[in-house]
C-alpha cells in the first residue's frame, strides 16, 4: 500500500474512531436532503440517475451519501455504461464531509474508495464538488461537480437548471478513463421537475464523445 493508500485509509479510520465521541452527543433531529431521482430519455440512451445524502437522526455527524447512474443504449440488451458507488460520511463542519466506501463500474468492477465532499445548500443555490481516489492499484483519481440554480417564478413555480460534470484519470496508466458533462434546463413544481437535457459523454484514453439530447423528468422524495 502506498503512502497515498495509507493516508487516505488513514482518513477513513479517524472518521470512525469519532463514532465513541459522537454518540456521547445530544443532538436534535435534523433535516434531510431528499432523494432525487431522475429518468432521462434521449436520442442515443435511456439514462437513470439516483442521488442519495442522508445523515443519522441519532448521530448526525454520521450518514450515507450513494449515487447510481445508469446508461443502457436503446440497441443494445447489455448495459456497458454504469456506475454505482456508496460511502459512509462524516461531516468535520458544516459543509465538509469526509467518505469513504466503494464504487462499482463495469471496467474496473468494485473498489474500495474514500475522499471528501464539499456542499452549499439553500433554497436557490444547491453547489456540491467530491473529489475521490481508488484505493487500490492502478487508481482512478475522480471529480464530481454539481450546481443547481432554483429561482423562484411563482408562488408555485420554480426555474431549475443544473451543471453537472466528472472528470476521471487513471493514476497508474497515466491516462482520461471517463468524463462527461449533463446539462438540464426546466420548471419545478412541487417535488417535480421537467424539461430538456443534454449529456455529453467522453470515454477512455481516446476520449471517444457520445451525446445524447432529449428531455427528463426528476422527482424528489422526502
């Protein structure tokens, strides 16, 4: 294990070694992010995404944060396009939390992963960036980006719009592994939202472009 493995290891250990202290901790019950759930359907693809941000009601600074994305193309029975990860999280402050956990693909299986997650939430603004390693060989260094924009038109009605973008390098071969770009424009009602989409996606070390253009729907649920 190297001395990048251990320290990151090393990250996920101190995390856990918080849980004696934290349970010692009064705490009130606290708000959570809702689930978001989004189907998309395109020219090239059907795309799923699922983001999940909870924290414990007992132990607040502890919680899950999971993403799955899946993308099967229309022609094809097979999904070749995937990714599933889920971490344990510990918030340090607010809007730092470490993680640590595995992601799932179908180039490099599963993997033991940890890195950290940055947030701003409030009613307009939701702005999210997580950095992340493989712990293991030939690791792939990963960043995710998120922002939404969510002005109010109505008393009912909201503008949504989102960027959200990852950007994947193979460490050991020293090469791209994946990327992409989505882009969404629409009208939130409720815990609904819809309106048009984009992804443009990049694979492999010849970062070979695949786009797919339609509309989605999304849904949050509390």
């Amino acid at each position: 294990m190297n001395y990048l493995n251990k320290f990151l290891l090393g990250i996920s250990i101190i995390s856990l070694s918080c849980l004696a202290k934290a349970q010692e901790e009064s705490s009130t019950p606290i708000s959570n992010p809702p689930i978001s759930m989004e189907a998309f359907v395109g020219n090239r693809n059907f795309s799923y995404q699922m983001i999940i941000n909870k924290k414990l009601q007992s132990l607040p600074k502890f919680g899950f944060f999971g993403v799955t994305h899946l993308q099967p193309e229309w022609e094809k029975p097979k999904i070749d396009d995937y990714m599933v990860q889920g971490n344990l999280t510990y918030s340090v402050i607010k809007g730092i939390d470490l993680s640590s956990g595995f992601i799932m693909n179908p180039i490099d299986g599963i993997r033991p992963s940890a890195g950290i997650i940055f947030s701003i939430a409030n009613e307009k603004i939701l702005a999210v960036l997580n950095p992340r390693i493989d712990l293991t060989k030939n690791a792939n260094f990963e960043t995710i980006g998120l922002l939404e924009f969510k002005p109010k038109l109505t008393e009912k009605l909201r503008l949504y719009t989102r960027l959200q973008g990852v950007y994947k390098h193979n460490i050991g071969f020293d090469h791209h592994s994946r990327s992409y770009i989505m882009l969404r424009a629409g009208i939130s009602f409720k815990e609904l939202t819809f309106g048009a989409a984009t992804n443009f996606d990049w694979y492999g070390p010849m970062r070979i472009n695949k786009n797919n253009y339609g509309g989605f729907v999304s849904v949050n649920l509390f």
